[in-house]
C-alpha cells in the first residue's frame, strides 16, 4: 500500500481530517436527531422516501458519475488495470445512490434482496481496489468502512421482522435501518475522494511506471471538459463541415476576446493562470513577456540576418522580441485568424513596425508556398501544437516541415507527458515520442533532440507534464 503521507490523492492530511470531522459530525448529529424523536414519538427525517434519504442517493450517483470522468477522460491510459477497476467500483457506488434516490428495488418487488445484491458487487469492487498497489491505506480503510456500514443496514432490514423485533420496538427496529441507509452512503462518497487516479510518470532511466496523480477532482473536471470540448467542436463541424480544429480553437477564442475576456497569451488582456486576475496590457507590460524563446534561439545560433517564420504567432507575445532583434522584414508571424496578431500589432509602438517592418499573414496555401520559398532559417512554434487534436498531428507537422525547406531548424515548443492525455477541453499533451514519430514519418533523415524547459503539472492538476522544446534539423 501507499504511504499515507505520500498517496498522491491530492487530499492532504487537513483535507481528509476536515471531511473524517464533517463525516463523524454527520452521523453523531443524525443520531441525537433521530432518537430524540423516536423517543419523543417522532419520526426520524431519514424515514424512506423522504428528502433526507434521497439526498445521499442523488449525491452518490454524481459522485459515481464524476469517478467515471475521471478514470474514462480526465487521466491517462497508463494503468488500464487500476482504470477498469475504479470504473467497476463506480458503476457500483452509481447503483447503490441509484437504490437509495428512487428505489430500484422495486423492479425485482424485494428491498431485501436489492440491497444483499448491491452488497455483494460493492465487496467485488472494493476488493478489486483494495489489492492494487497505488490504492493508499485510508481509501481502502473508509471504503470496507461504509461496506460494512453497508451490511449492517442489509442485515438490519432482514431482521426487522425477526429477532430484531423482539429487542426493539418496530418503530426503532425501521429507525436503525433507515439511519444506517442515511449512513452508508456518505461513507462510500467520501472513500471516492480518497481513490487514486492512474497518471505515468518516468524515472531517471526512462521506464514508465504507473502512479496516482494529485487531484481526483481535477481528473473529474477534466472528464467533463473533454466532453464539453468534444461537444461544441461537434456543433462547430455542423455548421462548417470542413473545418478543422485549428478553426474551431481560433473562432472560440477569438468571440471571447471580442466579448472582452482575457486570455492567458492572446489579446490586450491578460489572464493570470495561478490568480485568475485580469490584467489590462500596455505596450509597456507587454513588452515583458515572451522574451525566452528569443534567448532560446539566440542560443542556437540566431542571427539579425536570418529569416525566421512564427508559426501560430498568436497577439506576437513572443514575436515583438523577434520583430526588434532582426533586420527589416526578416520577421514572419503567421496564424489561423489575423484577429490575434492585431491586438499583438496595437501593443507594439508604432515607431517599430516602421522601422522594422515585420510581415503577418494568416495561414493559407499560398502564404506558405511564399515563405517556403524564402527557406527560413528559423520556425518557432510556441504553445500551439497543444491545441492540435491526434488526428490532426501529422498533418501540422507535416506543413511545418514543408515550411523548413532543407536546411532550417524548427524549434517545436509543446507540453509533454509520458502518455497522451487531454488536459483541457481544446488541448493535449504528448509524448515526445509521438512528436518524433510524426517528424519521422515526413523526413526519416531528420535529427530530433528534445529539450525540457519547466513544470507546469501545477496547471494540470498534478499531471505530469513538462513544457518542452522538440527541436528539428
């Protein structure tokens, strides 16, 4: 089992003490409630059908849903084991809120019966779980908890017509079985926040080894938002069929920007990843962003005199570095949509788009037959192949290729991950094996070496991925 300290759920001691409190207070609250009006002549607010009893049910069923995003869209394949068995304990939490919220049981006409049989699968699933590896001690610890929980409220409502009721008034005998109902429930729901999600990470020697990532609830919402992305670029492609996802990304971003939204690296406005807040640019603050990538290349050998093509070059973040350094006209910014270069173009001084008279164009064939022919020295493509479904891979590296002639060196700057994941609704992370891969199969003769410039799994729930520099030729 998994160290407790050092699970990788994403809840921290604080975390799982502040949800055992509310969990304890929930249960010591209902029964103080509950028998105090029993033995009043009271009924209990838990008593079946009510409120108090569906509640827990529609909660457990939202929770199943979220653990199924969670391991079907929101993480990796890299452990297909530990995924098919958290969907199988899933499926089982869903059946049980499903019991609970609108009686299932009266499909088969025995409650009796339901309940043992949803028992019985809730003890396959947790067992399923309990002997995988990454599964830390406190998960399985609060989930044989709530199964046994589980079975009290079984053998509870089997014996209210046997020896139960001869120790126990009937109105306490039902009392006992509905509160434990109420009970069980939020004990499996909060044993799902405890569940690992499988992510890949790489030790020193290169070996993929499967591992739970941080955050079950970043994994859940990034489910949800793969269905949303999926979803609205349906809809895009009704209405323009052909399309691609390049489109679709430019046509959403760009309505928001119209609508005056802030974005992390286009537009006039600034979204700040780690706050959120907004920041209106000027020429000057926009002055202070993207010079990295100009450090970069100068590394490799840039000169003033070389042409070099910014491909995706989006509000010229990084391009307005590029356009001040080289001589007049060397600069080549192309993107899908011009709309994001003319914010770039209203944050530069005027003074030096005269002087040095950058060229911005939107992609399109005869654009880059035009700029093929220059034989650029220099591609930078940065943050933008994250926003290129699998799909569409080889054929973005394939136009970046055409675009390098033969003696140009494209510097590919991507997030990687040790396995293909979705981390937003319109963006992907890949190995850097799938990128060399794509590389190979337009030039097999092409050198490739990859390069590792941050972290940014801060961004993505604990994922382990890397902002990294795929360098060509």
């Amino acid at each position: 089992m998994v160290d407790w300290q050092q699970d990788g759920t994403g809840l921290g001691r604080r975390t799982l003490r502040v949800l055992s409190v509310v969990a304890m207070g929930y249960v010591v609250l209902g029964i103080i409630v509950g028998w105090s009006l029993v033995a009043a002549g009271g009924v209990p607010p838990w008593r079946e059908n009510s409120p108090f009893e569906v509640l827990p049910g529609l909660a457990a069923m939202l929770l199943a849903a979220a653990a199924a995003l969670a391991y079907l869209l929101g993480s990796p394949a890299g452990d297909g084991r530990l995924r098919l068995r958290g969907l199988l304990f899933a499926a089982a939490l869903f059946l049980v809120g499903l019991e609970e919220a609108v009686a299932l049981h009266k499909l088969i006409g025995s409650e009796l019966v339901m309940d043992m049989a949803l028992w019985a699968i809730m003890a396959v699933a947790i067992r399923a779980l309990a002997v995988e590896p990454a599964v830390p001690d406190r998960a399985v610890l609060f989930l044989w908890a709530a199964w046994a929980v589980h079975g009290l409220s079984v053998v509870a409502d089997g014996a209210e017509d046997g020896a139960m009721a001869s120790l126990l008034s009937p109105a306490t005998a039902v009392w006992i079985d509905e509160f434990l109902e109420y009970c069980y429930v939020p004990l499996y729901a909060l044993a799902t926040l405890t569940l690992p999600m499988p992510a890949a990470t790489t030790d020193g020697d290169g070996a993929t080894h499967a591992r739970p990532y941080v955050s079950f609830v970043g994994a859940a919402l990034r489910g949800a938002l793969v269905i949303w992305g999926d979803l609205t670029f349906g809809m895009f492609r009704l209405r323009y069929p052909r399309a691609t996802f390049a489109d679709f990304y430019a046509h959403n971003v760009a309505r928001k920007l119209d609508r005056g939204a802030s974005h992390p690296t286009l537009g006039k406005r600034k979204r700040v990843r780690r706050t959120g807040k907004t920041i209106d640019l000027t020429t000057a603050k926009h002055a202070t962003r993207g010079g990295f990538v100009l450090d970069k290349l100068l590394a490799r050998g840039l000169r003033r005199d070389h042409i070099v093509v910014d491909y995706g070059c989006g509000s010229l973040r990084v391009g307005q570095h590029f356009i001040e350094f080289l001589d007049p006209g060397n600069y080549w910014g192309l993107d899908v949509t011009d709309r994001f270069f003319r914010d770039g173009l209203e944050l530069l001084p005027a003074e030096v788009i005269e002087a040095r008279r950058p060229n911005l164009a939107v992609i399109e064939p005869p654009v880059l037959r035009r700029v093929a022919a220059l034989a650029p020295d220099f591609i930078v493509c940065v943050a933008v192949v994250m926003h290129v479904p699998p799909e569409e891979l080889d054929g973005f590296i394939a136009g970046l290729l055409r675009l390098r002639g033969t003696h140009g060196v494209i510097s590919l700057w991507f997030d990687e991950a040790p396995q293909q994941v979705r981390t937003q609704a319109k963006a992907w992370a890949y190995p850097r094996e799938t990128l060399i891969a794509a590389v190979r199969r337009g030039d097999p003769s092409l050198a490739c070496r990859v390069e590792t410039f941050d972290s940014v799994a801060h961004r993505h729930g604990g994922l382990p991925v890397t902002r990294s520099i795929l360098w060509i030729g």
